[in-house]
C-alpha cells in the first residue's frame, strides 16, 4: 500500500471505531463546524455511500465492497467487519509467514469462542427488547431510549402479526411493509395489521352499509383507462378505426362503442358478485363511476410495489389478459375489508387479511427530517430480519461489546500456550486479540481513544462485567439495559472479516500493488 491509501485506510479504520455506540454522540459533540452542517451516522451502509476510494487504492476497494456484500447477505455487523478486516490487516501487513499462522488459528478457534457465548432465546418480551434495542441503538438517530424502546414494541407487533406468513415459508418482505414519512416524531409510528397503501380509492355506497363478511376481490395488473383491443376481447365482433373515422361517423361513436364494451366487462363482474376492483394503473372514469353506483369499491393506481402485496394479502392471481380469463372464480381474492383513511394530509386505503389468507403487517414510520428517516430505513429492516433470524436459531449472543471480550480472551489463552509462546505467533494472535478488543472499546461511552482494554485497567474490568452478566444470566436474571446481538450475522461479520483479513494478507504477500495492478 502506498501512503495515500495507507491513511485512506486508517482513517476509515478511525471512522469505523468512532461512530459506534455512545462514544458516537460524543464524537459528534467535538466536531469543529465552521457554518457548515454535519451530518453523523453510525450506519455503516450510509458512510459507505459516500466513502469512496480511488481507482488505485484497491485493497481500500476490496475492503469496502466486502462489505457492502456483507451488509447485503447479513443485514447486520457492517461496523464490525469493517473494524475487524481492516484493524486485523494493518495490525500484522508486514509480520511475513507468521501473520497468517496467527489469523488461520484464531479463526480455527473462533467457534469455540463463539459457542461459548451463546445464549439460548426465548421470546419474552424483555427478551426481544434486549435484542432490539442492540440494533436500534447503532444508528444516532435513534439514541434516545423512549425512541428505540417504542419502535422495539412496533416492530414487535408488526413481527408477530407476519410470523404465521413466514411459517408458510414466506421471507418477511413478502408479510411486513414499511410506510415512511417524515416531519413527525418518531413515537409517532405504530403497526397496522393489513396493508396500507399510499393509493386512491372510492368506497361504493352499498359496501359502506354492509360490512358483514369477506369481501371478493379482483385485481388487475394492466390498464383499464382505454379498450385497446377489441379483438382479443370476449370473443367479441372485430371493429375498425376506419370505420369510426369515416365523414358519415358522428364524432362519439368511437366513445360510445368504448363505453359499450366496458359495459360489458362491469356487468359480467357484478354478475360474479366482485366487491372490490384493484388495478395496478389507470381505471377508466365511465367504468368507475358505474362500478362505484353498484357499490363496488375501486382502487386504482396500485403500481407495481402494491401488486405483490395485495396477491399475498387476498390470495387473487393478477389478471393480465382478458383474453387467457378462465373465469372470474379462478382469479378472485378476498379481504376482510377496505377502509379509507387520511394519514399526513393524504389518502390511504387498508386491507385487512380475510379468514385463512396470508397475515401482512403495515409499519408507518415517521422521523423529524431527512437524515434521521434515511437512518431508519436502514435500521429497521435490519432488527426485523435480526429477530427472525434469532426466533429460527433460538440463541443469541451478549451486545455491548461482551462477545467481543470472550473471543479476546479464548484468544489471549490460545497465546499464552507453551508452544506458542517461543514464536512470533503469539505476537500475531496478540495483535489480533487486541483488535476485538478495541471493537468492544469502540461500543464504551468514553470511546477506544480513552479507554483501550488492550493498553489499560478497563480490559480486565470489562472482562470481569461480562463473567458477571454470564452468572446473572444462569442465574436467571437479566441486567437493566442488557443489549443481545443476533447470534447469525455476528457470526458471519466475525469469520467473515477473519477470511477477508487472511486474503488481505495473502494478496499483499504475493502482488506489490505500486506496480502491478489487482483485478
């Protein structure tokens, strides 16, 4: 690495270790800002939008598109991985055969560090909370506790309304939707069972009265504003322009002939007793305002990121061709009901699930601006694949930074052996110790500038926090304020940055970058 990219890399490093946990508000504090906005994070996906390395920084490269494969497959630990990769390769660049001796050991006896620390799960609330408020917390957006405690008891709902939809082996994107909006205070959120949609809807007068029963529903996914093709229609009589546009046509027949055939298709639908009309674009205003006097209610302009929902919510299979109809029985789905409600100055239709279809969650998200909304939009998905994951494996791991210590210390231990101590392997596994615990520093309110366990009294006074939380727990108790970690992507952000520091090594070992390009 040349020196540019070198303090590239330890400044990402810096980043890494600075905008985590509370040390990250107090950061924030000791900014100097000139008559300049700052924008803070300690989402790891929001700085890796806007830290981009150079064409010939390709280790830098490597390390953040990694990452960013990381965060896409695990949703979780990008902070830790990018700590981890990044502190393990700079710590021991250099250190020659011996560097990776040390990181093939230490990943050897990752899981048995990692298998002690795991904790069996049981969804309890103070439980679910506890993990929650780990990933909710990251971001500063959410550093308030009422902020975070309130969206862990949204988020909480919104899951356990989906859960039976990700039994029937659905992901939970196909069960739980997110609504956001912003200019609110975040407790202003809260979960709705069924399916909010930021589209217009008419609501026919007869459905309004009657609302005993499951409603059928039928859903377009083509447009119904113009009849574009007689023909393929209902095996109806073939017509042509030229004959409309003929001197001796009148002006409307076109229309008429239009309406007719609309007609047609809004009477074989109220024959087969079709209460609600979805359409993913446009719905033709004559055939609206027919439909709507039958007491049909209509909802159009569904676009594309409703279609899929509405299916899964109604059980309907899109129609996309008149032609290819078997019938209006093999198509329809039904809903519980349809309500229009006025959310933010604006229209919204809900869909509740109807007896025996697929359960579906609506979280609206509210947060004061921009920045904090984008933090959102990060975190949240992220704790609701975090808790699926963890309700699938049934354990998790101890937050703050205490699985951190216990890896630390299965390191220390595998160091100090007596066949190691006479090589520069213990130097690297060491080094490497060191590493996880200045991550686990970084997540301290005084920062790992302050405070490092690996050059202070605070290592052993951590370690003997996380032996005592250990003891409550088979105790039976949990600590106030305890935090837990989904044991899956932290396992994946540990190993995973351990595979990519050993590349890292291996890759500096064999190519001098200065004049041979990588990829």
């Amino acid at each position: 690495m040349d020196q540019e990219e070198l303090g590239q890399a330890q400044q990402l490093l810096r980043c890494a270790r600075r905008m985590v946990g509370p040390a990250a508000s107090l950061q924030l504090h000791r900014m100097p800002v000139a008559n300049a906005p700052v924008v803070a994070t300690s989402s790891c996906a929001q700085v890796l939008k806007f830290f981009v390395a150079q064409p010939n920084h390709h280790i830098l490269k490597l390390i953040l598109d990694s990452t960013q494969e990381h965060l896409s497959s695990a949703r979780d630990g990008g902070w830790l991985f990018l700590q981890l990769a990044l502190g393990i390769f700079l710590a021991l660049r250099g250190r020659g055969p011996v560097a990776l001796e040390g990181v093939a050991l230490s990943a050897q006896h990752l899981d048995i560090a990692l298998q002690k620390s795991r904790i069996p799960f049981e969804l309890q609330l103070t439980h679910v909370l506890a993990l929650l408020r780990s990933v909710l917390c990251k971001p500063i957006a959410l550093s308030d506790p009422k902020d975070v405690q309130h969206l862990s008891v949204v988020i909480l709902e919104a899951f356990l309304h989906a859960v039976p939809g990700m039994d029937q082996g659905k992901g939970w994107p196909e069960v739980l939707r997110f609504e956001w909006f912003c200019g609110h205070d975040i407790e202003w959120s809260w979960t709705h069972h069924g399916l909010v949609l930021d589209t217009p809807g008419s609501i026919g007068a007869r459905q309004r009265a009657e609302t005993s029963g499951d409603l059928r529903l039928v859903l377009f996914d083509a447009s119904l504003e113009e009849w574009l093709r007689p023909e393929a229609a209902w095996g109806m009589e073939t017509y042509t322009v030229e004959t409309y546009l003929s001197p001796s046509t009148p002006v409307d027949a076109l229309r008429r002939w239009e309406i007719s055939q609309f007609k047609k298709l809004a009477d074989s639908l109220l024959k087969s007793g079709v209460q609600v009309l979805c359409c993913q674009k446009l719905v033709d205003p004559w055939l609206m305002d027919y439909l709507s006097s039958k007491g049909v209610t209509i909802l159009w302009r569904l676009s594309i990121r409703h279609i899929e929902f509405v299916r899964q919510l109604s059980g309907a299979t899109p129609v996309t061709s008149l032609a290819a109809l078997p019938g209006w029985q093999e198509v329809m789905g039904r809903v519980a009901s349809v309500e229009l409600k006025r959310i933010c100055q604006r229209d919204y239709v809900i869909l509740t699930t109807a007896a025996g279809a697929t359960a579906i969650s609506t979280m609206l998200v509210s947060a004061p601006d921009d920045h904090a909304l984008e933090e959102l939009k990060q975190c949240l998905p992220q704790a609701v694949h975090c808790l699926w994951e963890t309700v699938q494996s049934g354990f998790v791991l101890l937050g703050a930074g205490l699985t951190e210590l216990q890896v630390a210390a299965e390191l220390d231990r595998l160091a100090s052996m007596h066949l190691l101590e006479r090589c520069g392997t213990a130097v690297a596994l060491r080094e490497i110790a060191s590493c996880f615990k200045d991550a686990a520093a970084s997540l301290t309110p005084s920062g790992p500038e302050s405070q490092c366990p690996s050059t202070s009294a605070a290592g052993a006074a951590m370690m003997d926090a996380a032996s005592r939380v250990l003891q409550r727990w088979k105790e039976g108790s949990l600590p106030d304020g305890m935090v837990f970690d989904a044991e899956l992507p932290k396992r994946k952000a540990i190993l995973g940055a351990m595979n990519l520091a050993g590349i890292l090594l291996r890759i500096g070992r064999a190519l001098d970058f200065r004049t041979t390009p990588l990829g």
